[in-house]
C-alpha cells in the first residue's frame, strides 16, 4: 500500500513538473508550422495533466488508508497509556492542559503525515526534475539554483530552530488557558456560590496577556523566516534570469529554453516557498507531537509484577505490616507504623480526626500508590505480586465521594459489568434502598445523572455507588463514609444498604459517624497517621480515656 502511495507520488510531481518542457516544445514548434506534431504534442500534455490528477488522488487515498488507522491507534494508544499510568499520574495533571495537549498532538499528526510524505517529497523531487532540465539546458543555471536552495536551506536552520522554540514557550500559554478554562468548567458550582465571574474572567484575562506576547513572538520567528527566504530566492531568481538573458542575446540558447527555465524556475520558487512553510508547520508539527507522545513515555510508577500471581478466588484476610506512606511531594508522612491484620469475612471500622490518613489506607491497599516500607498482604501474599487488575477485582469501593459518568443510572450502577439483566441491576438498587427514588423518576433507570452525577444529591450518589459495589459483588467490601452531613433518614437508608451488602464479607468502613460502626467487630482509631487503640466498642468505650471514648462523647453531646 505504502509502496502504490510512493510511486503514484513520484509519478505525478514527474508528470506536474513537466509543464515547463511543454511549454519549450510548444514555443520551439510554433514557428515550424508543423501543426499535427504540435497538436500530438498538445493531447500530450493534456492527458498527461490528466493522469498526473487522477493520481494525485490515488496516492491521496492510499495515504489515508495508512493514515487513518495510524492516527486510531495513537489516539488509543495514548488513552491506553494514560489508563495505565497511576493515581499520582493523575492528581499531578490538570485535566484542560491535557485535553489542550492531545488535541494539538493529533492535529498534527494528521499533519505532519501530509507535510511529510506529501509536500516535501513534492518539492523535493520537482527540484531534482528542475536541476536535470536546467543542466541539459547549461550547467551554470542548474549550478546557481542548487546553490540559493542550499543557502536557504542553511540560514533557515538556526531561524526553524528559534520558531520551534517559540512554539514551545506558546504552547505552554495555550495549556495554562485550557486549564483556566476546563477548571472554571468543573468548578461551575463553586464560581457562582462565591459570585467570582468577573474575577475568573480576569484571571483568563491575566493569562491571556501572556499568551498574546507569546503568539506575537512566534508570528514574528515566522516572518524573519519569510524575509530571508523572499531575500536570497529572489536574489538567486533575478542571477539565474539575467544569466538566461545574457546566453539568449548571445544565441547560446533558444527561445524556448529561456521560456523553459523562466516556468521552471518560477514555478519552483513559488514551490520552494511553500516547502519552507512546510518546514515551519512541520517544525510546529514536531513540537506539537512532542508532549503528545510524551505522554507514552511517562513511567508508571505502581506497576504490575513480571510474573505476577493470579488469584481466581480469596478468602479475604487482609494484613498491613510496618506500612509507611508519604504522597509524593509532601514530606509528611500520610501513615506511620501500620500493623493490622483483617481476618476473612471480619468487619473492621477505621476513625479518626478529618486527614489522619484513613482514605490513605484504602489507596494503598487498592495500589493506587505503593508503600514507602512494610508491606500489605491479601490471604499472606504481598499485593505488589498480583496483578493491580486481579486485586482490583476482589474489591468493592464505594469511594468517599463517588463520581458518575455522565450516562443513565442504569449503566452507573451495572458499570464494570458485561452480561447484566434489568433484575439483577433492579435488585442490587433495592438493596441500596435507591429503587423507590429511582421509580419515581419519569425515565426510571434510563434517567441521566449528569456530568461527575450532578443531578443526583450526595445521599443518593452514595447509594448508587452501593448499588454498583453490590452488583459487582466483590469478596471484600470498602465503605468510605461521606464526610458532608446527610440528615438520619438518609443516613439510615445508606448504613441499612450497606450492612445488608457487608454480609459475610471482609468489610472495612470509614466512619464519620461513630453510630454507623457500633456493629464492627473492630474498631481502629487512627491519630496523625498512626493506629493508636484497636478493639471493639464496648472495649474501647470501657476505658474512660480512650481517644475512642472522647469521640463518643463529642458525638453523643450533640
Ligand atoms: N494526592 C495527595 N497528595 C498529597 N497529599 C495528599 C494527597 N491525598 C491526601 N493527602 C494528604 O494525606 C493526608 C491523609 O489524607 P486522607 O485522605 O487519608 O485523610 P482521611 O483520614 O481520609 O481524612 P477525611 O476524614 O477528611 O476523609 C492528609 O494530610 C492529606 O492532606
Ligand atoms: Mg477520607
């Protein structure tokens, strides 16, 4: 395919190039008066505009045809990448400077595939045809041109080289609005509770400032490029026509070799114009593509095992022994010391004081992040040995504040699941005690939650992710408990859902409120990242000076 798409190319710049030399033919036959000859010559050169346009568009599509797929599969395989890269990955981008920088890289791999293959081969080869016919014509014509193409070439390096670099420092900029603008999207909420319109449009407006001193920068590498190229093309242009004039006055060439060099000459300048551009967008291109690809060479931090162990079915023991945890650039550790043990089918709470390092906990075990030191096991074996997908699989984690996508409640709650029936997805939400809401909605199940699950309330957010965690039916459950303040009867409906769900289950519950963890066998209470009492409520509450028994009473005051 790719070898039909070169040769349809190389022949239609042979047949487009050969105008000039018609044109020669055309001027040196008229005053024969050999008119047949003239009009073969004549359907020559209009079949052969013909053909070289029907080719055109043969290499066009075989081109797409390699092209097309080509930009499929790098679009998925940087989605596939950024699927693989980790939790830290994620918190340590911003999602609009992203999105700016994957459209911008697959806009210009389209391009550059064109600018590339197409248009400098074009010239490239109308260069060479022009050089064979300027040196059968004289050698000095064919001599001056190389030599103006090769100083162009030259002094247009270091000038592509500084526009690169501009494109560089604007691309930056062009992120930066992205990201303003993306986080103003997520934040819809919070710009208009706080009446900050303007002052989200002035911080656009700040950045903006920055980036039109950018864009201006780059425009201007480009015009600098402009006027050499227009300098030294003309220079060369003018030397090869009044060469042309001084060896037609001297008879030393026909008129039809000057009408010959003037067409091919300044057919080529106009197509050496042209490459130069190209080598400015495939400059832009290049750097484009850079970040874009880059992001195939990000490394994954939490990587699966080379041979890792696959587990088909767990019994649900859960130990974490000497974990310590930072997240990477903050320096204090989220955990300290954890020694705990979960036995199968065991209920154990964690609490404790809002960033003791509880949700932490969850992360590590779920391998979003791998400890500093110590290690975490699932039925005795170290996590990092199975793959993440596998330990994933045994998990359901109806996380602190669920996020939906922007599709039907239906499809967020059998989410992850392939073969599911409208029962099953009915009975996991009456489990969830979300039924009788979700019927009472005019399109029932088929309802849309919005964007992140906007038009659904925190309640009923967490119900649903209950409702999804059920379905899945995982062997160990993780409940994180909402931090905002539900009122009982909603806060009922959700403890009820998840206990009914906890049955007979590993289950590890974060809890704000101590009421809802009165009925776990263990009780962890964690302090600056350290696990400071264990046991059961009646123990913990038995000591007067637990840490566990100021909580309590803090809660019962209320
Ligand atoms: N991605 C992150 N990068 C850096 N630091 C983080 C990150 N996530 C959490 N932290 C920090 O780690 C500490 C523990 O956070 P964690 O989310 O585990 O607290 P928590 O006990 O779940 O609190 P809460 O009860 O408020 O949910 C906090 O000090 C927090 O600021
Ligand atoms: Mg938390």
């Amino acid at each position: 395919m790719m070898l039909g798409f070169w040769i349809s190319l190389v022949l239609t710049v042979i047949l487009d190039n050969l105008s000039p030399y018609f044109y020669k033919l055309f001027i040196d036959i008229i005053p024969t008066e050999k008119w047949t000859i003239l009009f073969k010559i004549l359907m020559l050169y209009v079949g052969s505009r013909l053909l070289s346009e029907i080719l055109e568009n043969v290499m066009r599509s075989l081109g797409d045809l390699a092209l097309f797929p080509a930009s499929r599969d790098a679009r998925s395989g940087v989605v596939k990448k950024i699927h693989k890269l980790d939790f830290a990955f994620h918190t340590s981008k911003s999602t609009g400077s992203l999105i700016s920088l994957i459209k911008r890289g697959d806009g210009a791999f389209f391009d550059f595939f064109h600018s590339v293959n197409i248009n400098i081969s074009r010239t490239l080869i109308g260069f060479i045809i022009m050089l064979i016919f300027l040196f059968r014509v004289r050698w000095e014509f064919a001599a001056l041109s190389f030599v103006s193409f090769g100083l162009i070439l030259l002094s247009s390096r270091k000038l592509i080289r500084n526009n690169m670099k501009a494109r560089k420092s604007f691309n930056e900029s062009e992120d930066e609005i992205s990201e303003i603008i993306v986080d103003n999207l997520i934040n819809f909420e919070t710009v208009k509770l706080f009446a900050k319109e303007k002052w989200e449009q002035k911080r656009l407006l700040n950045s903006f400032e920055t980036w039109i001193k950018k864009l201006w920068d780059y425009s201007m590498s480009f015009r600098i490029i402009n006027l050499v190229v227009a300098g030294i093309g003309n220079l060369g242009l003018a030397l090869v026509l009044l060469l042309g004039i001084k060896y037609l006055s001297t008879k030393t060439i026909t008129m039809g070799d000057y009408i010959l060099i003037i067409s091919f000459i300044t057919t080529f300048y106009y197509q050496f114009f042209e490459l130069i551009y190209v080598l400015r967008d495939v400059a832009k291109q290049t750097v484009d593509m850079e970040k874009y690809f880059g992001i195939l060479d990000e490394k994954e931090k939490v990587k699966d095992p080379k041979n890792a162990i696959i587990l088909d079915k767990i019994k649900g023991e859960i130990s974490f022994k000497e974990v310590n945890f930072n997240y990477p650039k903050n320096k204090n550790k989220a955990v300290k010391n954890i020694n705990l043990i979960i036995k199968p089918g065991q209920s154990v709470a964690f609490v404790g004081h809002s960033g003791v390092g509880k949700t932490t906990l969850v992360k590590l075990l779920m391998r979003f992040y791998d400890p500093n030191s110590g290690e975490i096991l699932l039925d005795g074996i170290n996590i990092k040995k199975l793959k993440k997908s596998n330990l994933r699989s045994f998990m359901g984690v109806v996380p602190q504040e669920p996020v939906m996508f922007n599709k039907s409640i239906k499809y967020n709650i059998a989410y992850g699941i392939d073969d599911v029936n409208e029962e099953s997805i009915k009975a996991a939400a009456k489990l969830a005690n979300l039924d009788e809401f979700i019927c009472s909605l005019s399109k029932k199940y088929e309802t849309n939650v919005g964007e992140r699950g906007v038009k659904l309330s925190g309640g009923q957010k967490q119900r649903l992710a209950i409702a999804r965690m059920i379905l899945k039916n995982p062997e160990i459950i993780i409940f994180d408990e909402a931090t905002s303040q539900l009122d009982s009867e909603s806060e009922k409906l959700i403890q009820d859902a998840f206990w009914k769900a906890a049955e007979n289950k590993t289950t590890i519950i974060i809890a704000h409120r101590l009421s809802t963890i009165i009925k776990a066998e263990k009780i962890v209470v964690m302090e600056k990242g350290e696990i400071k009492e264990v046991g059961s409520h009646r123990k913990l509450l038995a000591d007067e000076n637990s840490l566990y028994s100021k909580f309590w009473k803090l809660q019962s005051d209320r």
